[in-house]
C-alpha cells in the first residue's frame, strides 16, 4: 500500500516547493531502514554525504549522522542508532540552509498541500494514526507492531507559510517472539 501512495505523489520532475512531500516520501516511507536510504542513493533519487559514524565495542550500538539532498534541493538530516533489538532515527528538515540560501519559498506549503500531506499518511496504513495539533504545529503519532513515529510539521511562521518539520522513528528488529506478528509494511 505504501508504495502506491509513493508512486501517486508527484515525480520528483513536478515535485511542489512545499517540503511536505520529500518529508512523507523521505522520512516516513523510507526512514526507518538505512539500506533503502543508501539504495536511493546509490539509484540517484536524492544525494547522499556521509557524516561520522562510529563502530561500537561489541556490545554498544552503531551510530552516525548523515545529510540527503533531494532533488527539489531541500536536505534532511538524518541521525541514528542501531542496536541489537532496535534502530532509532530521527529525520529532520535542514531549515537553516534553506533560509539561509534564499531558498525561503521552497519551504511554503499551501492548506491543500498539508491536507495532501495528511492524506498520505492516512492512506499509507503505516499503523493507528493520532494527531494533535499545537499552537506551533501539529504532530501525528504513528504505531504499528514493529515501528513507532512521530512526525511534527511546524508552522509557527504561518503568516508566511513556512514549514518546518522532523519524524523521529524507532524500529523493534524482530526476533523468534516477534517475526511471527504481522509487520507494519
């Protein structure tokens, strides 16, 4: 199911200035497994530097932190930690390079691409979504069997209609208890 609803935004070609959608597509779709990050990468569907990574004594988790640019321009962080049972993310849009580069509009986003964006996340069936919304932002909890999120998207600067936002993700590696549950995917 989450791949039709990828395959319906638009291509990266019509891609819309409103960060939401490389959000959705990036950080939520694709967010909670490093080795799709790099395949994408590697398939040049966004750009991809390696920031530090550190190899843990045998009993300590796998981190580092990386930065993705997508084709729209816009870049994302994203930092994690993988241990044994659990990987753990968090995705974050890079909003000071973009006001920084005068790249301000490609941060609008319009009240037809929010809904647009909430859609997606209702049709993707990632799990029970809850949102609640904030006088900053709003934020939508995601919970599936194996993955957890929790997307923020700020519009604490409505008045121009600039969004910010991050998803955090933690991901259960499922063992013999837990392979023979239903994933989320």
């Amino acid at each position: 199911m989450v791949a039709i609803i990828v395959m319906s935004l638009p291509t990266p070609r019509m891609a819309s200035a409103c960060p939401l959608e490389d959000m959705f597509r990036f950080c939520i779709v694709y967010g909670d497994r490093l080795d799709i990050l790099h395949q994408g990468a590697a398939q040049g569907r966004w750009a991809l530097y390696q920031g530090d990574k550190r190899t843990p004594p045998l009993s300590g988790p796998f981190t580092g932190n990386e930065l993705y640019t997508m084709p729209s321009g816009l870049q994302f962080f994203v930092s994690y930690q993988n241990y044994t049972d659990l990987f753990s993310s968090t995705c974050s849009l890079n909003f000071a390079a973009a006001t920084i580069k005068k790249e301000v509009d490609a941060l609008r986003c319009s009240p037809p691409e929010l809904a647009d964006f909430e859609a997606a996340l209702s049709a993707a069936s990632l799990g029970k979504l809850t949102k609640e919304r904030r006088p900053n932002g709003a934020t939508y909890l995601i919970e599936g069997h194996h993955r957890w999120m929790t997307a923020f998207v700020s519009n604490e600067d409505a008045a121009q209609g600039l969004v910010n936002g991050w998803v955090e993700t933690s991901v259960l590696h499922p063992d013999r208890t837990t392979a023979a549950r239903p994933d989320i995917r």
